[in-house]
C-alpha cells in the first residue's frame, strides 16, 4: 500500500465528523479519516473537500473510509484504492445514526446540487 510511515494504526480518529466542516458550521456528505494522524474530513463530493485538504497540507497521503459498513482505503499520492488495509483504532466509522449527508440540522435542502462532480 505504502510506507510505514504513513499509517499510523494507533492514531484516533478526530471525532464523529469532519472537524474542518464543524469549525465553519459547515456539512459533508462522506468522510474519510486520515490513516497517519486521524484527521476526519470530507470527500471530494463535498463542498468543502477537506480530506483532501489535509493531504495537500500535511503530506499524508493515505485516508481510509469512515461510513459504516466500508473498509477500503486511498491513496492520493499513488492516486491508488485498497479494498483493505490494516485495522486502524476505533472507532472504524462515524456514529451509524449519523445522517448522511450531515451533520443533521446544517444539511441544505438543496444539497444534491450542491455536491462537487
């Protein structure tokens, strides 16, 4: 997949939702959770893209998925998807009554034209 050094299974996730998104009282429709350092942020589909964001901050290059019942893992550097990879610290997934798009309450009625092609 890559290097050692750019998983880190033991890193934590940041919490239940993109913490970019949440700073700015934003929403996102996935996420995806940094496998180096835990940073949880928001796919590409969504306005804001900060998963990719941190990884054009940081260098961190791999992110696995965090909607329950998905596993697979990306690489942007390799521009490369895992179906699996090594078993990061829990929690796998964001809180499954957690809607998606979210979070609940700053979702726009309208958010499907809203979504990055």
């Amino acid at each position: 997949m890559t290097s050692d050094q750019a998983i880190d299974p033991g890193a934590a996730p940041s919490g239940a939702g993109c913490s970019d998104c949440d700073a700015m009282g934003g929403w996102w429709f996935h996420l995806r959770r940094c496998a180096r350092c835990g940073h949880v942020g928001c796919c590409d589909s969504s306005p804001g893209r900060h998963a990719t964001a941190h990884f054009e901050a940081t260098g961190h290059p791999v992110v696995r998925t965090y909607e329950p019942g998905e596993a697979w893992f990306w690489n942007y550097a390799m521009e490369e998807l895992y179906e699996s990879g090594p078993n990061l610290a829990p929690p796998a997934n964001h809180p499954a009554d957690q809607p998606v798009p979210g979070p609940a309450g700053r979702v726009p009625e309208d958010w499907e034209q809203k979504l990055r092609r």
